[in-house]
C-alpha cells in the first residue's frame, strides 16, 4: 500500500488537468470543422496522460539524482528525494511509462490514419520527439530544463502540438485561427512552469538548475508572467471574435475570472511558498477554461 501511494505521488496526479486541456481545446477544435471519432478523442486522452507521467517520473528521478530536490525544496516531496522509490524502482517505472507511451501512440496513430502512411509516420515521429522530451527536460547531463529551455518546450507540446495536433488528428488540416487557442494553451502552461520556477527559485539557482527565472531574476520573472496570461487572455478573446455565433460560445471566458484575481495575488507575493497555490489556480483555470470550450460549441447547455 506504501509503494502504491509512492507511485501515486511519483505520477502526480494534481498536473494530468493540465494535461489534458490541449488534447480537449483540439478535439472541440475538429467539432467545429464538423469531424468526430470518440475512440480517437479517447485514446489521445490515455496518451497524453502516459506521456505526463513519463515526463513526472523522469523528473523526480533526473532532479533526485542531480540533487536539485534538496531538503530545503519548497514544493511536494518527490519519491527519490524521500526515498519511498530507489534509483532501480523508479527508472523501471520510467521504463514501463515509455513503452505504454508507444503503445498508445501507435494504437492512437493506425486509428487516426489507417490509410494515410505519410501522416502515420509524421506523427510517430512526434510521438517520439514528445517521450524524448518528456525525460530530457531534467535527465542527463545536457537535460534541456537546466539550460532555460523548459519554457520553449512546454509551449510547443502543450501548446501547438497537443491542440494542433489533436485537431489534425481529426480533420487532416490546420486552419490558421486554430493557432490562436493553440497558443492560449501554450502560454498557460509555460506559466505554470513559471511559478513552478518562481517557487523553486532558491533551490534551482543553487543546484544550478539555469531555468527562466534563475536567469531573470523574481522580479522580471514576475513581469514574464504578466505577459504570458495577459497574451493568453488576448489570443482567446480574437479567436472567439472569430468564431462567435452563441453566447454559450463565450462562457468559456468564465475561465479567466480566477486568473485575473491570480495576477493581483502574484504581485504582492514575496515568501516563493505562496507561489505553490498559485500554481494549483492557474493549472485547474486552464482544465476549466478547456472544459467549458468543449460544452459551449457542443451545445450541451
């Protein structure tokens, strides 16, 4: 029961909402170009929630064996830092997690393009370019998430790639205004990591961990994250602009009312703890604001 509850918080399950927001974005996406598979919405959703905890346990393992997870860590304790998983345990369990991964993506792949070789093979290249990337961000000696390159990252996967990628997963096109949720997406998610980073300024700066705000410093992170919500709140407004026809399409802005209040909280935080809430605010506002854009062009309200 112990070890199960070890994997439990190795998986960590608080960051699988987020997650699961592109993957949601683009399949209402493909609904309003008029394509539907439930088996593909379905096996995406399996896929990217293999591929987030892949990436959850490669960073508990990269950022314990680096020795960034020190006792003064701000945040939830990691299963390698506390030692309820070994080094052996956990690199199996990254294993396990990278196969499911393949699995999933290949299942994901024939049923989406059974007869479009091209695309399959497009895509499996992806799929592979996303589990590398799910562990190179803390593991290994060049791990991306130590250079600064963590923010660049995590706005391409889960932002452009999870939604683009899903609605092309449907519909075999990209029209140019899906960039505009595609990019909401993105810059949410790049700050959640921002205030991830923001917590664990202290704790990344002495074990060299060189991300964004090491880099810039807590004030000028702060500003970093002004833009990122305030682009994402932009990006969302022109493309409802665009494609308004009810106002169930609107009540996905609903989303954004904790965000707003979220802004005023980060500019009067001072101790990096308070950041760890904040985190949680922003990560459960972008599930919400996905959820709701699913039910206002799905008429179910």
């Amino acid at each position: 029961m112990l070890k199960l509850k070890a994997w439990l918080g190795a998986a960590r399950l608080r960051t699988l909402p987020l997650s699961l927001s592109g993957i949601i974005v683009g399949t209402t996406l493909a609904h309003i170009a008029g394509k539907e598979d439930s088996l593909i919405f379905i096996l995406a959703l399996f896929t990217t929630v293999a591929l987030q905890v892949t990436s959850n346990f490669a960073n508990d393992y990269g950022d314990g064996v680096k020795g960034t997870d020190g006792l003064d860590r701000i945040g939830p304790k990691r299963a390698l830092q506390g030692g309820q998983l070994s080094r052996r345990e956990l690199k199996n369990g990254i294993i396990v997690a990278v196969v499911s991964c393949l699995l999933l993506v290949l299942l994901l792949l024939y049923v989406a393009f059974k007869e479009q070789f091209v695309h399959f093979l497009i895509f499996f290249a992806l799929g592979l370019l996303s589990i590398w990337a799910s562990i190179k961000y803390t593991v290994g000696k060049n791990a991306y998430g130590y250079r600064g390159y963590g923010d660049v990252f995590v706005f391409l996967f889960f932002g452009l790639l999870s939604v683009l990628g899903t609605q092309f997963l449907f519909t075999q096109t990209i029209p140019f205004d899906s960039f505009l949720p595609a990019f909401t997406i993105g810059f949410l998610s790049t700050s959640v990591l921002n205030l991830n980073n923001l917590r664990d300024f202290a704790s990344d700066k002495k074990a060299e961990k060189n991300t964004v705000i090491v880099k810039m410093g807590i004030s000028k992170g702060k500003t970093y994250h002004y833009i990122l919500l305030s682009s994402a709140i932009i990006c969302w407004l022109l493309y409802l602009s665009r494609h308004f026809s009810s106002w169930e399409n609107a009540i996905s802005m609903i989303a954004f009312i904790p965000i707003i209040f979220h802004l005023k909280a980060v500019r009067g935080i001072e101790d990096p703890k308070y950041f760890d809430p904040e985190l949680k605010k922003v990560a459960l506002s972008t599930f919400l604001l996905a959820i709701l854009f699913y039910f206002g062009y799905y008429n179910f309200l």
